[in-house]
C-alpha cells in the first residue's frame, strides 16, 4: 500500500503539548497553569441569547460573511475602541473562531515558496498554516530584552526577496507582550518598504493591562496591507463558540472570503447571535474579567519574583513567561519535573517556537487559590533543586 | 475617590479577608498606601464595615426571613424618613428600602421562626402611627443574595492545556 498521507501533512509536526497534555490526564490533583483559555463562563446575558435564538429557530446557514446586524455592530465596535474603520459589507468575515481567520488570511496571500515571517515565540498554529499553504514559515526571534516585541533591526535582517508577509500576534501568547503605537510605527517602515502583508492576530487586544491597545492597521498607512484578526473568545471567555472575524482591505477580503465559502461557508449561527449580544450588553462582564486578570497578574508575577523565577511584567494576554535558565533544567526537562513532582502543569516555551526555550508559559486564567497553590508548589520544586 | 479607591473597594467587597500584603500586591501600591486609603474609606462611611456572606439555609439555625412591604403615610416636612428611621432601629429589620410602586417602604425581617416573624410584624410594624397597610411574604428558600449564588455549579471542564 502507498502511505497515504500528504506530504505536506507529513511536514507539520506533531502538537507539542500533546506529550504533556496525556501525562496530565493520568495524574489527579493537578493545579494547571496549562490553559489558554478563560477559566470565567460566557457571562449569562450572552448565552441566555444564544439559547432563545434556538428557540426561536434561528439554526440555519447564515450568509458567507456573516450576519449583517453582527458585521454592521463589530465595525461601530472596532472603530469606537480601536479607531479601526472597516467597511462592514465588504471589508470584514465572521469566521469560526480566529483559527479559521488565520488560515484563510495565510491560504489568500500564500504562494508556493512564499516565505511567511512569524514572530516567536508565538502561538503554535502559524507554521503549520503556512506550510500547509505551501509557503515557508521563518521564525522571527522575539527576546525577553525587548520584552518579546519585535525588534526592527532583526526584522530588516530576515527579510529576504522571497519573503510575502510577516505574522505578529500582540499581545501575545506565549510571552504577554504588547507592541505599543511607537513600537508599531518602528517596524512599520520596514513592512511597507519591503512591501509585505501584515497580518496582525490581535485576539488578546482586550486584555491590554497598562494603557490602550494600539491596533496595527492604525499605525502609519499600514491599514492597505494589514489583515486584522480577532474574536471573542478570550474577551468574552466565549471559546467553545468558535466566533472570531478577519478584517481587511476589500482585495484581500475577497480572496479569503472565497476560501471561506468553500471550506467553512459561515461561522455557526449560535455563536453570531451570541457574540453580537456580547457586544451589545457585556460590555461591563468584559471590563470585570480584565480586571480580575490585572489582579492576578499583579500577584502571581511578584509571587513568581519572589520564589525566584525573574519574569518581565506582562501587560497583555494572561500569560506569565518567566526563564527557567537559572535552574540549570532545559523548559521541557523543567515542566515535565515540575508536573511529576509537585503536580503544577505548565507549558514549556520551546513548544512556541525559536525564543520560547528556557522559558515556560505559566497561564494566570485559574483562580486566585489555585495561583497561590501554585506558587506554593513551584516554590517546593525549585527549593528541592 | 479615584480609580484606585475603586478597585480597593470591589476587591474588598468580593474578599474582605484579604491581608493588606495581598491588596497591595495586586493593585500595585505600597502597603501604607493600602492602609491609608482604606482607613479613609472607613472614615467617610464609604466601607460601612466587613462582614460575611452565609449560607443561613445551610448552617441550619431555621431562621426566618420575611419581605415585609408597607403603605405610609408620609409626614409633613419629614417625607418618609422618620418613620423608616424608627422602623430600622429594631434589630429584626436587617433592610429597609423606600420604593415605588403600590407600597412605600419594604423591609427585610428576620426572626427565631414563622411566629417570632408575625408577631413581630403584626405587634410592632404594623400598629405604628402612618402605617396603612401591610403585606408579608415568608422568603421559602434564597437562591442568590447580593450577588452570591446559592446552589452548586458544577465545576466548567476546560482542557488540562491548552495552547
């Protein structure tokens, strides 16, 4: 028999949590840091109008780019908070969560040998979508010196004459870094001389802790050549209703917008009707979860501080990203002991690419108990070291 | 009152127990500052006192509760305010609120049991000068009080990790 499997299936690499992921499943106790979601339910008003909406019989297909009350509502939305202006009949897609953004955005600018650059560590998803677009993904080194932005010069270093479009995720995930209007306008030069795409997954954008989010497209005339990404899922703590959206000049809209109606043909319905009242009325649930998390950033940082793993202060996202280096343990070796010994899950930085090594991705999205617990136990660990 | 000032408050309203290492910690200012700011909170009246949510129904002392609502007749010059002064000085009304609609005051009464509650009611509420007319509901069972659910809710299942 022939092996059936696609070469370029081949070529992406196994999810590297999964090793961690299965082990935690065996063991009982565990306090895990190792989530990259809310630990808050979808506040009720938001599901309460999901629920009457299939009562209702709302349950079919919606149009490819979603409905129109959510478009015309996220546009006003984004403009309001972000001063990001996007045509809500022809500039803008609903899609199944922000993953399905990303990979069509990828599939509408991606030609074979196309180099893609990514910023890492980063979320896990980016290489491997580009490489099943045929392109090649090339990691763009975020340090901890920098505070995980990206660097200008190391940017303007990387950029080959193949190189297409440049991938950034602020705040992110893994590292809690944010890129503010300065920082953006640095790099932006860079981007429109070399002529790239820019495509700017700003999921965490809510979750901004010291000041205001900068949205890319605002800074200086990025706007033409950025595909903005977002969703509700964190702001909202709505994961499971797979509803992000992908927003771009009209040219690159289109593009996606056929990807999306051969693939996915529209983002559920429950989901649309749940995130048009989230921008409605959660409004004040969303500002109490943001505060919530700048709590418990402030404390589990100091706490990580104290028990002596140096961290920079986070300012977006809900992720803590302190080096381990000093314990002489390489990130996996360090989270793989930690888990067995004193049960507390993290995720080791290498699993979010080139940068991520020596660090580990600690989520502070548990309750305060639980971070305390975990602090507690962290600090049993490396006492024992 | 700032930003800050605000943000002591609903820490302390979801937590009063909280030690003053750990508010400083998480709102970012210096001990001291915790504590001087919350002892003018104090000062002002704006912190009335710290005090616990409980579960009566569970601790199982059998107490009962009553929503008491009231018609007044309101008192030239004073309005309502001296009467609601008179009836929130016994120690079985814990809430006491002037509100619109067909009755004018509604009070929270608590009391050993359903006999203490009526007797109460009907020899010391109702009788008063002004009070017109009144109506009692027993409070069966609280599923939810200031902002604090009664039942259970099952624990949301997340995966372990997720990236």
């Amino acid at each position: 028999m022939r092996n059936f499997v696609s070469s370029r299936a081949q070529e992406i690499p196994p999810s590297g949590i999964r090793k961690f992921f299965d082990l935690v499943l065996t063991m009982e106790d565990v306090v895990s840091l190792g989530v990259g979601e809310p630990d808050f339910r979808t506040p009720w008003n938001i599901c309460e109008s999901g629920i009457y909406s299939i009562e209702q019989g709302v349950t079919s297909y919606t149009s490819n780019r979603g409905l129109q009350t959510l478009r015309d509502a996220l546009s006003h939305y984004l403009a309001q908070h972000y001063g990001l202006n996007y045509n809500s009949n022809n500039e803008m897609i609903i899609t199944t969560g922000v993953s399905e953004a990303l990979d069509i955005a990828v599939r509408a600018i991606t030609d074979p040998g196309d180099e893609i650059l990514i910023a890492q560590p980063g979320y896990v998803s980016y290489g491997p979508c580009v490489t099943l677009a045929g392109g090649t993904p090339v990691p763009l080194r975020c340090v901890e010196k920098d505070h995980f932005k990206v660097n200008p010069d190391t940017l303007a270093e990387q950029i080959t004459s193949k190189t297409k479009a440049l991938i950034i995720n602020f705040p992110n995930n893994p590292t809690g870094g944010v890129m503010t209007e300065s920082d953006l306008k640095a790099i932006a030069d860079i981007v429109i001389d070399h002529d790239l795409v820019l495509i700017s997954d700003e999921v965490y954008a809510e979750l901004t802790y010291e000041g205001q989010h900068c949205s890319a497209a605002t800074v200086s005339d990025l706007w033409e050549r950025t595909i903005t990404l977002n969703g509700f899922s964190k702001a909202y703590a709505m994961t499971g209703w797979r509803i992000g959206y992908l927003c771009a000049p009209q040219e690159l809209c289109d593009a996606a917008l056929k990807i999306h109606q051969y693939v996915m043909l529209c983002a559920p319905v429950t989901g649309q009707v749940a995130a048009l009242e989230a921008l409605r009325s959660a409004e004040e649930d969303k500002n109490s979860m943001v505060n919530e998390y700048r709590l418990r950033r402030n404390m589990f940082i100091s706490g990580l501080n104290r028990i002596g793993l140096t961290c920079h202060v986070p300012e977006g996202a809900f992720y803590a990203f302190p080096s381990v280096e000093k314990t002489g343990l390489s990130d996996e070796e360090f989270a793989e002991r930690l888990l067995k010994e004193q049960r507390v899950a993290v995720v080791p930085g290498s699993v979010f690419g080139t940068g991520g090594e020596g660090h580990v991705r600690c989520s502070y999205a548990v309750s305060r108990k639980q971070l305390t617990e975990a602090l507690e136990r962290m600090d049993t660990f490396l006492k024992s070291l | 009152m700032d930003e800050k000032d605000l943000e002591l408050l609903r820490i302390l309203e979801e937590n009063s127990r909280l030690s003053t290492d750990e508010i400083a910690t998480m709102t970012s200012l210096a001990k001291a500052e915790v504590e001087r700011r919350m002892a003018a909170l104090e000062a002002a009246q704006i912190i009335k006192r710290y005090s616990t949510v409980i579960n009566w129904e569970r601790a199982g002392n059998g107490e009962v509760s009553a929503i008491i609502e009231l018609k007044v007749s309101p008192e030239r010059d004073f309005g309502y305010d001296r009467i609601a002064e008179r009836l929130s000085r016994f120690r079985q009304v814990t809430s006491l609120r002037l509100i619109t609609g067909t009755y004018d005051l509604q009070l929270i009464v608590t009391g050993k049991n359903m006999q203490d509650v009526s007797r109460f009611v009907s020899e010391h509420v109702a009788p008063m000068d002004r009070i017109r007319e009144t109506a009692t509901h027993i409070i069966m069972k609280s599923y939810k009080e200031n902002g604090n659910t009664f039942f259970e809710q099952p624990e949301t299942e997340r995966l372990p990790i997720s990236p």
